[in-house]
C-alpha cells in the first residue's frame, strides 16, 4: 500500500466528512433493519434498442450487489412496493424519451414482476412486449436567425446534437435528452457571441401514426452587449479590498469587449484562486439595453485567513515501508496585502525493505548463532520541515513571487541523507489552467553510502555521484540550478480525471556561472490524456507519456578516455511504485548496484537501485464502471531508467548506452488489473501487475570497477510459480531479480 503525498492534503480534508458518511452508513445496515425484503436481483427482459443497464440507472430500485456483504458500510437494498410500481412507469418514460413512444411492458402488476426468494428477499422481472418503431426527425426548422450575421448564424447552428438527416442519410432518432441539448447549447453559443438576453425555446409534435417529429425552434437574440462596469458584493468588514478583487477580475473581463460567458467563468477562476475565499460568484447584472453594457457583479465571502491541518499516513511497499504524521500552519494574509506564510513537514520513520527485516540478526562467524544485526537493512527517522512564503501581485497582476526554505533527513534503498534547499522564483498564470514557474534552486546534502555495501570503505562515485576524490562513503555536495516548469491543465478532476489533458515541461540547468559541484541539463516533458465514452460515461480511457533524460559533461579520466561525468544520485531518475511504472516495487526500475554477498540475504536484496540518467514510461489504463461506485480498470505499462542520457538509436554495446536505448532490450512491460472504489478523498485503488518477460535483466553495475552485470531471480509471482534458492542465481529473465509481480494500495488515480 502506497498513500503518496500528492492526495495527503485531500485526505485531511476529507477525512471528517468520511468517517461521518461511514458511520451513516454503518446505521442503515445494522441492527435496524427495515422490514421490507432485499431486492437479490433485477433483470429486465426484451430491451434491445435501449440498454438494460442504461434503464436500471434511471430507476429507484437495485439489486443488492454480490460484494455487499464484504462491505461493512453500505447494507442490502430493500424492496419498496410504492418504489418499484414508480419505477415501472419511469421505465416506460424514459423509453418514451428516446424516441420509443410506442413500448409496452408485458405487465405493470406486482404479482407479475416481483417474485419472492425465501422470507426476506425478492427477485424482480420486468419484460418488455414491444419496443415499437423508433420516432425519427422530420421537418426541422428555426425561427428568428434573422437578426444575426451569417457568420453568427453559421456558428450558432453548427454541429447540434437534434438536427435534420444530412443527404443520403437515415433520419435521426428523436431523443428528449438531445432535443434539450441542442436548445442549451444554442443559446449558449448566443451568449458567448455577446447576445447576454438570448432564449432558445420552441416545441416538437410527435406524430404516432407516422412515427416522426416535426421540431421547432424559436431564437430570440436579443441585443448584442459589450462588458461594462465590475461592482464587488463582500463581507461587512472586509479584509480584501474591491479594488483587489476587481483587479483579478480584469485579467478576463475588459469593459468595452463583447459579452462571454466563458470570460465571466475565466474571472471567477482567477478570483478563486487568490486562496482567501470561500465562495466566489460572478454573474452578470442587469443589461443597460440604451448603452448596450452589461455589469458585472462579483460575490465573495471570505474564508478564515489562518488554518492548521494534521494527519498521518503509512506506506507499505516490498521495497520500503513508512509510518508518518503531517502538520501544517498556513497564514494567507501574513503582514497584509495577501501574503501568504506556510509552515509545514512531515515526520516519520523508515524500514528498508520491511519493518521486520529491519530487526533481523545474521550470523558473522559461522557458530550458528545470529550475534549481529543485518546492516543491508536500514531504518531510522526520516523528516521534511518547509517554509513557504508567496507574495500575490509581484510587479505585475499575473506574477506571484514564491520562496521556500526546506529541510530534510532521507533514507533510501543505496544511500541515507541529511541538507537542505533553498527555492525562489515567480509563478506566471495568464490562464486559469496554464502556469509558468521560473525558479532558482540550491540543494545542499550530505550523503551517506549504506552500510554493507559490498564491505567497501569507500563507496565509489557510481553509486552517490559524489565529486571526485571524496575519498569517504559520506561526501557533502551542492547543486546549483535554475529550473523552468510549464504545465497546461484541462483536466476536468486532479484526482480522478475522466475528461481532459494535462502536459508538462521541466527544465533544469545546473553548474556553470551557477557554481555548485554539478554542470549538467535535465529535461522532463509529461503527456496525460482522458477521454470518457459509452453509455452514462462507463468507459474511460487514459494514457501517459513521460520521457526524461539528464545530461552531463564528458570528461577524461585518468585511463585518457572520454565519459561523462557522474550525476548527482540526488538529481537522478527512478521508476516502479502505484503512480509509476507498476511492473516493479518503489524506486525498483533503475540501474543497481551490488549490496551485501552474505549468504543469510536473499538474492534480491543483494542490490540496491542507483537511479540513472534517462527515463522513459507510458501507461494505456481502460477504467470501467460496474455498478455504483466500484470500478475496474485494466492496464499496460511500459518504462525505462538507463545509466546514460536518453538514446534512440541502434543497439550498443556499451551497456550505459544500451540500457539507456528506448526501444531496446531494458524497455520493461507490464500488465495488469486494478480496482476502484470511489470515495469523498478519491478513488480507492487496487493494483495487480505483471511484468512480462521482455527484455534483458536489469542492468548491475560492479561499483569497484563500473562494469556492468546481470543477476538471476526467483521468478516467482507473490511467492508463487519461482524457483529455488539454488536455481536462482542462473534464471534470468526480463527484469530479474526483481519477482513478476507487485500489488499497490493507493488513493487516487495512478495518473
């Protein structure tokens, strides 16, 4: 189980909310058990143009799902005679409304439609005797277009959900739910041209003898109106002023453009986003039709300027486990004007790779007696303390000065460390959903190679990066570097999208004029796209793609040959976790490095991940609802973590280069199924992925000489179908030593 950080600060908010749901629920499923029998099935008979899951979802009743009982939240389904005679005449109107006026049932009695199963449950059937012929579109005509330009006309008319057959095609079926749709989105459309007082009505006559409707819509456009004057409805006592609030909103409605709602949104958006209000409302006032203006007037209500949060989390991972409490004080109006102060950090404390393996004891000299703790298996207390300083209305409107002070103590699978950074930058929002964030950075570390590595004094500079001639497995580094991040949001939920795209860019460019013990350039694009379809939206697909490579400078070492320069492991890439590559555990998809040889380890923490210079993942997901909240999603990963900079040509031989080739042989894949379950925090997910056995072992790297190597596994899947210990060290396979599969427990979407 894996909860990251990202969804912490929806947990907290959520959690209240949740445990109060959960407790409801616990109620109406417990002693106090309604009278009425459970509804164990419902099956509706002879449906064929119109879907039997599409009308289960437009009634009351349901069945008791087959889970139920597994779920201590959430009780049976009960049976309401009142309730299901209703449901009978929905099911007819909602046939009517898309286009089936003439379906009957075979029977609207109870006796004929419920059926008892024992004393306290009942079986419902409902048959349909006839659908009928679908109404189609006839004549289709439209009022009062004249007013506009055609132009106007052209754009108003285009694409409608309800419109007429095209030449050489069948006539459209008549649905109310389009019909509905196409009068909103004219009107819309209008609107957004400027026409602040358009209607959109009309009506259609259903001819049942000749199954055709004649549809009329009447427009009404009114006068074209351009913005006017903003006016700001607030608290009594406000600590924001207007003129603040009406600055904000300027960055969308300009007084003398043409009327849009979508520029009245855009203001609320911006207006929100000043992070002090609780509820914010932009609407337009009313038209003064003799200058053709239209008002705006903005309603705010201002939220607490000071909040605390608190929580916890854990995270469980066969590569990691972490137990950890969060904090954080928040001022929004530090010393006036909107100034933001945040003091944050999370405490915790670290078992690698488990809480039980951390406590283990090994024999040293051979007597049979376990005399000294298991060194390759570190744990300790980990922490994150940060200050966070935002200034709104940095030079301009749209710039928000940023600065963070942090410190930190990590512990990892090939390295422990302890140092800080420093961060500032200005944040550009022209649009609501687009951002850019260019910053300078500073990271000072002391790192620390683990103990048991390979019984070296030294850990060479392959596995920390640390500066040449360290001389000690603890060196202390700095990285310099400015950063530039862009990112465009369109997606419709940050925590569980079904609609949208979302693209990033990262740059880094570190060392040179900046100083620092590092010169090198690390790009990181990241594509993500959502798309729902089918019926009630039950399917939704979505893809990523994210691809990374970090350059640095070649050199000559002391052999007169050209390399390049180690990369700080701090700046390096990693894959595998549940918001990753999911064919391997946290961090676990990266170059590795030779650990402890004592024969009381088992073969797969005999290395340790390094993290390398190149990273490539993509993940196709098909999230699929099944009934209520649950969900099942099926999914394809792909990713790639290589010692060398990203490499898209032919096969090398040199292993740093090969391992970094996109399409080559350390490309894994991964299959797998997930479960979703949808909560007030986000969905609650499931994974189980297997790796497929494509491609080489990973790549381990000898750190006393920096050749590479390839080590056997288990094989195995959760324990099962492996070899033995003895087989091991000879069964290679894609990815090995790391097993076939992995499972994650997370909140939220993967991506």
């Amino acid at each position: 189980m894996d909860v990251s950080d990202s969804h912490l600060r929806q947990i907290l908010r959520g959690t209240s909310l949740l445990l109060l749901l959960a407790t409801g629920c616990g109620t109406t499923s417990g002693a106090t058990r309604p009278d009425q029998p459970k509804v164990v099935d419902l099956k509706i008979e002879g449906a064929g143009e119109v879907k039997a899951s599409a009308i289960k979802e437009k009634i009351v009743t349901s069945e008791t799902p087959w889970w139920e009982p597994l779920n201590p939240f959430v009780g049976p389904n009960y049976f309401d005679e009142n309730a299901w005679l209703a449901d009978l005449r929905r099911i007819k109107r909602f046939y009517q409304s898309q286009g089936y006026y003439q379906m009957q049932l075979e029977s609207e009695q109870l006796h004929d439609t419920v059926m008892r199963q024992g004393k306290d449950a009942v079986a419902l059937r409902v048959k349909v005797r006839q659908e009928g012929e679908p109404t189609r579109v006839g004549t289709f005509e439209v009022k009062g277009m004249q007013a506009l330009s055609p132009e106007h006309a052209s754009r108003v008319l285009a694409e409608l959900p309800l419109r007429p057959a095209r030449e050489g095609e069948e006539r459209p079926i008549f649905r109310e739910e389009g019909w509905e749709e196409t009068k909103a989105l004219m009107q819309q459309r209008l609107r957004e041209l400027g026409y602040a007082e358009a209607e959109v009505s009309g009506e259609v006559q259903v001819d049942l003898a000749t199954s055709e409707a004649k549809v009329l819509l009447e427009v009404r456009p009114g006068p074209r109106y351009r913005f006017g004057n903003i006016f700001v409805a607030t608290d009594a006592n406000p600590q924001v002023k207007p003129l603040r609030i009406i600055e904000q909103a300027q960055g969308a409605i300009r007084k003398g453009e043409w009327y849009s709602e979508s520029a009245l949104s855009e203001a609320q958006a911006r207006i929100f986003r000043m992070g002090v209000f609780g509820a914010v409302k932009v609407n337009r006032g009313a038209p003064d039709r003799e200058a053709r203006t239209v008002p705006v007037v903005v309603d705010v209500r201002e939220a607490p300027f000071r909040s605390i949060r608190l929580g916890g989390g854990i995270g469980l991972d066969a590569a990691r486990q972490e137990i950890r409490a969060v904090g954080e004080w928040t001022n929004r109006n530090f010393l006036g004007g909107l100034r933001r102060l945040t003091v944050g950090g999370r405490v915790g404390y670290a078992f690698i790779p488990t809480i039980g393996a951390a406590f283990d004891r090994i024999d040293t000299d051979g007597d049979g007696v376990l005399d000294a703790p298991n060194l390759s298996t570190p744990h300790g207390l980990v922490f994150q303390l940060s200050t966070q300083f935002e200034q709104p209305r940095f030079v301009a409107r749209d710039l928000r000065l940023q600065t963070t002070l942090s410190a930190e103590r990590g512990l990892e699978q090939a390295y422990n460390f302890i140092g800080g950074r420093l961060s500032g930058g200005v944040i550009w929002e022209p649009l609501p959903k687009f951002s850019l964030f260019p910053s300078y950075n500073l990271e000072i570390y002391r790192l620390q190679g683990q103990r048991g590595l390979e019984d070296q004094t030294t850990v060479p500079p392959l596995v920390l990066g640390c500066p040449p001639n360290s001389g000690s497995d603890t060196c202390n580094i700095s990285v310099s570097y400015l950063e530039q991040i862009a990112e465009w949001d369109r997606r419709d939920d940050i925590i569980a999208p079904k609609q949208g795209f979302y693209t990033a860019l990262s740059l880094q460019e570190g060392g040179g004029p900046l100083q620092g013990d590092y010169t090198f350039l690390r790009v990181l694009p990241d594509v993500r796209g959502y798309y729902t379809f089918g019926d009630g939206g039950r399917f939704t697909l979505a893809a990523r793609l994210r691809l990374g490579t970090l350059l640095t400078p070649v050199i000559t070492n002391e052999a007169g040959e050209r390399i390049r320069q180690e990369s700080a492991i701090v700046n390096r890439f990693f894959a595998g976790g549940g918001a990753s590559m999911r064919g391997f555990n946290s961090r676990r998809l990266a170059p590795m490095n030779l650990v402890s040889t004592d024969d009381n380890l088992a073969p797969v923490d005999r290395v340790v991940p390094i993290g390398g210079n190149s990273l490539v993942e993509s993940s196709v997901e098909l999230r699929v609802k099944l009934i209520g909240n649950l969900y099942l999603a099926a999914f394809h990963d792909t990713g790639l973590v290589g010692a060398g900079p990203l490499n898209f040509g032919p096969p090398q031989s040199d292993i740093r280069k090969e391992s970094s080739r996109v399409f080559g042989s350390h490309h894994y894949q991964a299959v797998g199924l997930g479960v979703r379950y949808v909560t007030l925090v986000g969905p609650i997910r499931l994974d189980l992925a297997r790796r497929l056995n494509i491609g080489r072992p990973l790549p381990i790297f000898d750190p006393t000489t920096g050749t590479a190597s390839t080590l056997g596994g288990l094989g195995d899947c959760f324990g099962l179908g492996g070899v033995n210990q003895a087989a091991a060290a000879t069964n290679l396979y894609a990815g090995s030593p790391e097993g076939l599969c992995t499972f994650f427990l997370s909140i939220g979407e993967a991506f």
